[in-house]
C-alpha cells in the first residue's frame, strides 16, 4: 500500500489503482489524482506497447519511463503476400546492443484505397503472422473499423480522427474499444477534438502530429507535453506520435532520431534497414535510460566461447558499454578467452582510474576471487591499454608474472590477440 500511495503522490499511478479505496472515493478523486498524461496500450498479451505515463519534461529531472515505439509502415499498394513479406521483415527487425534487445514494436498498416472487405482481410491475415502489435492507417472511417472488428481482440490503434471523418473515426473507436489517434491543424483544435472523444467513451487517445513540419510539430510537441506537465492540462495529457515517413532513409533516420528526444511516443517510418534503425533504437536507448543509475554489467569473470586452460585473460570495468565493446571484440577475434570485470561503480576504465575507483591492487584481489588463476596453466594478463601504470605493481604482488598492455581501443583487440597472445608452452 505505501508504494502505491507514493506512485499516486509522484503522479505515476492513478488514485483508481488503490486496493484500499471505495469504489465511491474512487470516483471522487479520480480526476483529481489521475497522472498528467494518461497511460495508453496498444495491443495485447506480452508484445503490448505502453507508452504515455511520463512526469517531466527533462530526463535530466527525473527519467523518462516509456520508450518509444517505432512502427513500420505497411503500404495499402502492396500486395497480399508483399504484405505478409513485409511484415517477416518487422518480425525479425530485432538487434542486441550492449546487452538489451531493441526492435521495431508496431507495424503501421495503411488501408487508403482498400474496400472494408479487403481492409478486413488484410488486417487479420497480418496480425496472425505479427510478433507487434498493428496500427490501422486510413481516412475512410467505415474501411478503418471494417479492420479494426476483424482484430478487435488484439486492440489495434486506429489512424487518426481528422477533419470531416474525426466524428466517424471517434464512433468507430468507441464501438471497437480500441486506442485512438487524434489530428488537428492547431493544439486548440486537438484539444477540443480530444475532450470530444473522451465525452464519447474513448479515453485511450493519443496526439499525432505531422513530421514533414518539424519546426513546428517540436514546438507543438513541447507546448503539449508542458501544458499536461506543467499546467495540468487535461485535453492535452495524452502521450504523442509522429509519422516521419520518407524515401531518404537519412532523413527519417535523422528525424525519428529527433522526435525521439522530443516527445514522441511512437514513430512512423518507411525502413527495416538495419542502418537506418540502429541509429535511432541507440537514441531511444540512451535517451530512456536512469541518468541517476550507472549502466553496469555484474562483475564476475565471463567466459567468451569455449575456454581452456590456455585462454587468455582480460579485464575490464563494469561499466555496461565498455564491457559489451570489449566481450564483442573478443568474440570477434575468434579467441575463447576470460574476461574479469571489476566493480567500478558503473565507471569506464578511464574516468575510473581519474575518480579513483580502481587500482592495481584491487585488479589483483578480484581476479584472484574469481579463482581464474586455477583454470589456466599460465600466469600472462591483459591488461587495458589506458592502464599501463598497473603493469609492474600486477607483476610483483601476484601471480601474474606476464602482464600484457592490450590496445587502448576495444577494436585493436582481435589484431592484439592473433598477434601478442602466446599461451604457456
């Protein structure tokens, strides 16, 4: 109970979600209570994407809590089985980087053109072969709900209420209970569209903007996400999305990369490329992490392939980036080897070294912890290259007899390996 009541009190949470509460109260502090953005998922089961719930404007002040989804574009041109080709290809648009897996979590189908029947049919054939949930993408509203009754159970976001059909569109998302995305030329009008929809029973709206105005869809994405924050402006506390498709992969790269920083919640874009989508999911990596929270790996001594006693042994710090830099190289070197990660607090190795977080004597008590001496018949160490100063104190206060001063950059270590490492003889 305490837990729940503080994540009211920081706005995380809803009054509604206390177990101890009346239904009566409930109702009575519902508004009053609620968290500035509403909560809005999208799909179902274990690949449901969540995202609104945030509490401040700067990362920097607190954190941001859900990351946002990029969604793949699927043509109404394409055909039945381009489709189904197309939506494998977001099926496996999953990357690991730095321990974390990163994939595409939306597929944005677009029906414009297609009959309710064909629309329908589409909608269900692609959402069984689909690991993501869907967002159905049309202006016919009657075409929209024909798909979105054919997957109603798997709660498909419906693309968008605007202009002369936003009426059509809002009945169909009440009538299908599904998520709703809202436009409008001006934030005003969203509003209003956005009080109007909930009048009507759709309450799991979100606020699409256009990504071919940038200047002006930042500056209405942070004019909104400050009024919900800030002013406690319900109309607009909603979470938000962008559609950045294009032909230049560079540019959608370039601003979905934007709109991740500023404040989208999900993101159209055409690519699968994985050089497209890399730089975008590192963005959303790095922008949604706990400033407050170093990124470490645990520290213990990780074997990389099949090791013997004559594998070399690496150190390193736990610091998540340089010990997944580190592990990749040596994996790429083809070389079975240790590698000991000592605790330095979440540090690199050379802002641990100027922060006085390792030392040479403790390199030698946490290798010695981890019993790595009793696996290899040699007594060489690979020590990082921004560390050479450990070299001659390692020697004399260990087993270690060799000590080796690898390259200062994780990619010189394959060379260094097939190069410099020589077990016992």
């Amino acid at each position: 109970m305490a837990l729940t009541a503080m994540q009211v009190a920081a706005k995380q949470k809803a009054i509604t979600d206390c177990p101890h509460l009346s239904e009566e109260s409930k109702t009575e502090m519902a508004d009053a209570s609620a968290p500035p953005m509403k909560l809005v998922k999208i799909g179902s089961g274990d690949g449901a994407v969540e995202i609104g719930q945030e509490t401040v404007l700067f990362r920097h002040e607190e954190k941001f809590h859900k990351p946002p989804a990029l969604a793949a574009r699927i043509a109404a041109s394409l055909s039945d089985q381009e489709a189904a080709e197309r939506v494998d290809a977001v099926n496996k648009a999953v990357f690991t980087r730095v321990g974390e897996e990163l994939s595409v979590r939306m597929a944005a189908v677009d029906l414009e053109g297609l009959s309710a029947e064909a629309a329908a049919s589409r909608a269900k054939a692609l959402a069984e072969k689909s690991r993501v949930p869907l967002a159905l993408m049309g202006t016919d509203s009657a075409v929209v709900g024909s798909a979105a009754a054919a997957i109603q159970a798997m709660k498909p976001l419906l693309y968008k209420a605007e202009g002369d059909h936003a009426e059509a569109m809002i009945a169909a998302a009440a009538e299908h209970k599904c998520p709703l995305a809202l436009g409008a030329e001006s934030l005003e009008a969203l509003a209003d569209l956005a009080v109007r929809a909930k009048d009507k029973g759709v309450d799991e709206l979100i606020l699409a903007f256009d990504g071919t105005k940038v200047g002006e869809t930042v500056r209405g994405l942070t004019v909104a996400r400050r009024a919900a924050l800030k002013k406690g402006f319900r109309a607009l506390g909603y979470p938000a999305m962008v559609d950045v498709s294009s032909e230049d992969p560079m540019r959608e790269t370039v601003l979905a990369s934007t709109f991740v920083a500023k404040y989208a919640g999900i993101i159209i874009l055409n690519g699968l490329d994985g050089a497209e989508l890399l730089p975008v999911m590192t963005t959303i990596q790095n922008i949604y992490t706990d400033p407050q929270v170093p990124n470490t790996v645990e520290a213990k001594a990780y074997e990389i392939g099949d090791v013997g006693e004559d594998s070399p042994v690496l150190f390193t710090t736990n610091f998540s980036l340089t010990y997944f830099c580190v592990e990749a190289e040596v994996e790429r070197s083809k070389i079975p080897s240790y590698i000991c990660v000592v605790d330095t607090e979440g540090l690199g190795v050379l802002n641990a070294f100027a922060g006085d977080k390792i030392s040479a004597e403790q390199v030698v008590k946490t290798i010695d912890a981890y019993g790595v001496a009793d696996k290899v018949r040699h007594r060489k160490l690979i020590i990082p290259g921004l560390l050479p100063s450990f070299r001659a104190e390692i020697e004399d206060t260990s087993v270690w007899e060799d000590v080796l001063i690898g390259p200062e950059n994780a990619p010189g270590i394959p060379a260094f390996l097939h190069e410099k490492w020589q077990p016992a003889s």
